[in-house]
C-alpha cells in the first residue's frame, strides 16, 4: 500500500494560492496583537491572494474542492484576522483585562465575535447559493476586511470607530442588499493600488492606503444602485 497525501493530483494552482490566502490569514491574527500595522497589511496581501486564485482558476481550470477551500480560507483571512485586529487595537489603546470587564470592554469582545459569526454565515450562504451569479446578497467579507485594514493603514486608529465600523458589517455582511461582483478590469485597477497599499503604507501622506480605502467606500456605498457587473449603469 502507497501511503501518500489525500489531496496529491486533486489540488489544481487555484487552490494552492487559496491555502496561501489562509495561512496569510493566520498569520495576520498573530501578528495582529504585536504590529496591527503589519497585520493590515498582511490582509490586504490575503486580499490580492484571494483575487489571483480566480483568475488562475479561470485561466486553468477550477476543481471541485476549489469553492469549498476559498470558502475556508476566506473565513480565516477575511474573518478572523480583522476581528482579531480590531480586537487587537482596542485592547492596547483601552487596557482591556478580563479580571475587570467593563460592559464597554465586552461590546469590544462581541463586536469581532459577531463579526466572525457574520462572516461565516455570509460565505456559506454565498457558496450555497450566489457562486454562480453576477451579483451576491451582503457585503463580501474580501471587502469589509480591505476597508477595516486600509482604513487603519490610512491612519483611522481610534479603536471606537474601527469597533463601529466592524458592528456595521455585522449586519452588511447578512443584509439581502445585492452587490455585483467586480469586473476584471476594475478588480485588476484594485488590486494595482491593494499592491501599493501593501508595499508602501507610508508613502507621501499614506495616499495608497488613503486611495484604497475611497476605492473601497465608493463600491460599498455606490455599487448596489450603480455598479452593473458588464460594466454599465443599470
């Protein structure tokens, strides 16, 4: 008997780069309660990761445990990581100790705990029943973590307004408000300055984090009454 592992020749490129958007994930959780800085940056990576992936899929083929894996990864990188930063960030400004929890420190315990919990819901729900569609129910969790960590690249540090904003896509994220997916040239454009964003946070007045973030904002607000996915208005 050949002993060997179950997903050798089962794994296409897609999925490799999926696994890699995870492990981004797990490392941006641990690096958020030492440099919250560095862990923004490592989500943003796990953003571009988590675009190359269907690209490569489109390229080359998808196989059938391709949106089983991004859904996983998804929830690592775009899950738990921002709510473990936002966590992070609160406890260091606010001296949050469980020995003495305030009922404010524990709104900052649960706000990221729903927020994992709303992630998960909305990527089950979205490779349920929106894979195959141009449009998805909620906002995608790929975009509520690029604005939590492109806003705190852009110099938002106040843990109360990054704790809001986390409550806010609790309830995005299971909204039935439908969003268009991305065209390819627009989601290239993005990730150009995602890139950017990563490399170079600090570069002139933070301006790459700072554009990333309007990017972001505007598909948020803007994308559900004017987006259409061909790329003309509706």
């Amino acid at each position: 008997m050949q002993l060997r592992p179950r997903f050798v020749g089962r794994l296409g490129v897609a999925d490799a780069v999926t696994v890699a958007n995870a492990m981004l994930g797990f490392l941006a959780a641990v690096v958020a309660t030492m440099d919250p800085e560095l862990a923004a940056r490592l989500i943003l990576l796990a953003g571009i990761a988590d675009g190359l992936d269907g690209v490569l899929a489109r390229r080359y083929g998808s196989t059938r445990v391709g949106e089983y894996v991004d859904s996983l990864a998804d929830v690592a990188s775009f899950g738990v990581a921002p709510a473990i930063l936002v966590y992070a960030i609160a406890q260091q400004e606010w001296g949050i100790s469980l020995s003495n929890l305030t009922l404010a420190d524990a709104a900052v315990l649960f706000v990221p705990a729903f927020f994992v919990a709303a992630a998960v819901v909305r990527l089950a729900m979205y490779t349920a029943y929106d894979l195959s569609e141009r449009t998805t129910c909620g906002v995608q969790t790929t975009l509520a973590a690029t604005v939590l960590a492109a806003a705190y690249l852009s110099g938002v540090s106040d843990p109360a307004i990054l704790v809001t904003a986390t409550g806010v896509f609790v309830y995005l994220m299971i909204t039935s408000i439908e969003y268009p997916e991305l065209t390819d040239r627009d989601a290239l454009a993005m990730g150009v300055v995602q890139f950017g964003a990563v490399l170079a946070p600090t570069l002139g007045p933070r301006v790459l984090p700072r554009a990333l973030l309007a990017a972001a904002m505007a598909y948020l607000l803007l994308a559900p009454i004017f987006y259409a996915p061909d790329g003309r208005r509706d």
